[in-house]
C-alpha cells in the first residue's frame, strides 16, 4: 500500500482450516493438531516463507478469534471515522 501513495494503510490476507458450526470438541482437536504437525514438516515453513511470503501461525482455534477481532476494530474505525456507507 506504501508503494502506492498510501501511508498508514495495514491490511492482511489469511487462509484458516475451517469446520461446521456443532463440529464436536474431539474432532477440532484432531484438526488443530493434524495442522500443526503438518506445518512442522521439515523445511516447509522456510519454503513457504522464501517462496511465497507466506507466514504461519500456529495459534490454534481460540486466538484466531482475536486475530479476527484486530481488523474489525481497525475497518471499523476507518468506516466510521469517514463516514463510509454502502451504495
């Protein structure tokens, strides 16, 4: 955003491994600790990172609602401090 004229601009992109609202406790766990054993395989995070750009975080499911709050707080403040409003 910089390189193009905007200054103070954040925005990030993010890919999440998602289950259905009522997926039991057991199986979510089996998913969060599948993910992180996958993303430990050896030289994966480095390939990710040089190749791609790519930064994993292996916060598992209760931080990523944190994390989705950051951006909401950030937009919602930009919404609402200009006054934007659908067309």
């Amino acid at each position: 955003m910089a390189e193009a004229g905007l200054t103070g601009v954040e925005a990030e992109a993010f890919g999440v491994l998602l289950a259905p609202a009522g997926t039991p406790p057991a199986i979510l766990a089996r998913m969060e600790a599948g993910t992180l054993r996958a993303s430990e395989v050896p030289g994966l995070r480095e390939r990710l990172t040089t190749i791609m750009g790519i930064e994993l975080r292996n916060e598992g499911g209760a931080a990523f609602g944190a994390f989705l709050d950051r951006p909401i707080d950030i937009w919602g403040r930009v919404i609402r401090e200009n006054r934007i409003k659908p067309d």
